[in-house]
C-alpha cells in the first residue's frame, strides 16, 4: 500500500528527475556535479530516498536553476509534515487504521477489483512493448477501489481475502 508520505516522496523524485532532464543531464553526469554516487540520484528520482535540504539546493544549484531551490523546499517541508503526520497516526499502533479500513469494509455495497499489470504486458500499439507511465503505475496500484461515500484503501486482511477469492475464481 502506498501512503501520502510515499506518494509525495515519489511527486518530489519526479520534479527532481523533471529538472535533471531540462537541464539535458542524465542521471550519471548529474551524479558527477553532484560528487554523489550515481545510485543516489537514482533513488531520490525513485521515490526510494528521502531527499534533505541540502541535497534539494545542491541538486538545484547543479541543474542550474536555482530559482526552484525554494519550491523544491517546500515540497521537502510538505513531505515532512506527511511523514510527522503518518506517525502521529500511527503512534498507538496499527490497530485503530485497521479497525476503521474494516468498518468501511463492512459498510462498501460494493468491491471492485481490477488486475494489475506488469510493464511487459503493456504494449504500445504496433511498436512493441512500453514502459508504464507514472500515471500508469498509479492507476494500478489502487486495485482496489471501495464504492462508499468516501474512497479508502481496504485493509490488509481483506485485500488478501480478496485475492484468494480472486485466484479461487480464477481456476
């Protein structure tokens, strides 16, 4: 499950990548001005890394558009109170999110379930197969959409209850 803090840590690793690419850098020579390896500009671009505020300035200062330096900190900040935010939450434990993820559950007239698929099963017209798009991977990762007044992510147990009845439909 993908929460607020990875979708924004993953929203700030594409403008990071957005950047490096108007700059017409790629990801190695970026690594070179930066003094970084080149795994770390792959994993902030990724979404896999937490950027700091020094790495959002230098990464800003290297691309050489240091006007967005104070916008790229801001979404620093905004992922940082997501993240403060998600332990708040979380700080008495998982209990009460799945409590709540099972009442919705229960009040849902109706469960949809939609198959996620992999990038070799994406195919781009008559010119072979694609990489998924940002906008495609995201589409896909909400496989499950509940039909309340208020869309939510199920809970874990009945995500896996519903592949197994999807795999026993399946066969």
């Amino acid at each position: 499950m993908s929460t607020d803090f990875q979708q924004a840590r993953e929203a700030l690793g594409a403008r990071l990548r957005e950047l490096r690419t108007e700059a017409g850098l790629n990801g190695k020579d970026m690594a070179a001005r930066l003094g970084w390896q080149r795994s770390k500009v792959s994993r902030l671009e990724n979404g896999k890394q937490t950027a700091t505020d020094a790495d959002v300035t230098a990464w800003a200062r290297a691309a050489e558009q240091l006007n967005v330096a104070v916008e790229l900190k801001h979404s620093l900040r905004n992922l940082e109170k997501s993240y403060r935010s998600w332990k708040r939450h979380l700080a008495a434990g998982h209990r009460a999110t799945q409590i709540a993820h099972a009442h919705q559950e229960a009040q849902a007239a109706t469960i949809h379930i939609a198959r996620a698929h992999r990038p070799h099963d994406l195919h781009d017209g008559d010119h072979g197969p694609s990489r998924p798009t940002a906008a495609h991977r995201a589409a896909v990762a909400w496989m499950f959409r509940w039909s309340t007044s208020t869309p939510t992510v199920a809970s874990h147990n009945a995500r896996r209850r519903l592949r197994c009845a999807a795999r026993a439909a399946a066969t």
